[in-house]
C-alpha cells in the first residue's frame, strides 16, 4: 500500500487530496472515491465487493446504480463482478455478458456465413437475422461457439421456436 497527498486548488486555496493503492488489485484510489478502509488496507469497491466487504447494495450506490432495478454477485466461473438488471439474480444471466463478447460475435458471424444468411426454416435471405443455439445456450456451455451447434433463424422463426418450446 501507498499514500500520496497532493494539493488541490480550490478558489483562492489549496486542499489536500489523497490518494491510496488498492490492497486487492493495486489501482490507484482517491478518497472521494469509494471505497473501503480498515486497520491500514484499502480496497477499491470492486476489491472490496469480492471480499464481501461490501454488500450488493453498498456496491451498487458505489457504481451509481439503482440497488431497486439491478442485481449484483460474483461470478463463479470467472470470478468477475455480474450485473443484471430487475428480477432474482440467476447465474444464466452472466450469458449477457458473453453474448457481448468477441468469441461470441465470431461464433455468430461464422454460423451467418455458413448458411448464406438465410434462415434456415422458412428460407428469408438478409433482414434481421439470430445465430441460434441448437443445444441451449445456458446448458451446454462448451458448445456455446461450437460452428454445428448454430443455425441462422431470422426474426420471427426464432420468435416462434422460443414460444413453441419454452426457452
């Protein structure tokens, strides 16, 4: 850990700031910033949240986040801070964030191509297509970029294939 103070101006004089090194991941802290700090450590509110120094709540007010319409926890895979937004927390709503992901896109990308990007139930070419998983995405994690585990739907197929089958 380390502590610096500078000297800030602020109208006609100067204020200290500090500043502190997280004792978790080492970012630098300033203290208007939040974080948490007991017998000498600092940690930064993402630190602090992992160690369970912080409660979700806490965590989301840190973030700026309404604790009312967003849900926080730790991934257990990847140990990465998840946020989700309304309803109970759920461990399958950590799949958004890998749905935003390079590896995911490439994935997408891939199963378009292979099928001309045309959906592959009722034939439509281009529009607004969806790379959709044969094996449920939230189940069969290691075939989630799995080429022959994709097909291209295009809209409304993928509407009805969820509606018809529940997921």
């Amino acid at each position: 850990m380390y502590s610096r103070t500078i000297n800030i101006k602020n109208g006609d004089r100067f204020v200290k700031y500090d500043y502190y090194e997280c004792d978790g991941c080492g970012i630098e802290i300033g203290c208007s910033d939040y974080y948490y700090e007991k017998d000498d450590l600092h940690y930064c509110n993402n630190c602090a949240f992992k160690k369970e120094l912080f409660d979700e709540n806490t965590y989301l007010n840190s973030i700026g986040m309404d604790n009312e319409l967003f849900n926080a926890g730790i991934n257990p895979n990847d140990n990465k801070i998840t946020i989700i937004s309304g309803g109970k927390f759920k461990w399958e709503m950590k799949n958004k964030n890998f749905r935003n992901s390079k590896e995911y896109m490439n994935w997408r990308n891939k199963v378009f191509k292979r099928d001309n990007y045309t959906c592959q139930e009722c034939g439509k070419i281009g529009g607004e297509l969806n790379a959709h998983h044969i094996n449920k995405f939230s189940d069969y994690l290691k075939l989630r970029t799995k080429i022959n585990n994709g097909k291209t739907l295009c809209k409304e197929c993928h509407l009805k294939y969820h509606k018809k089958f529940g997921f």
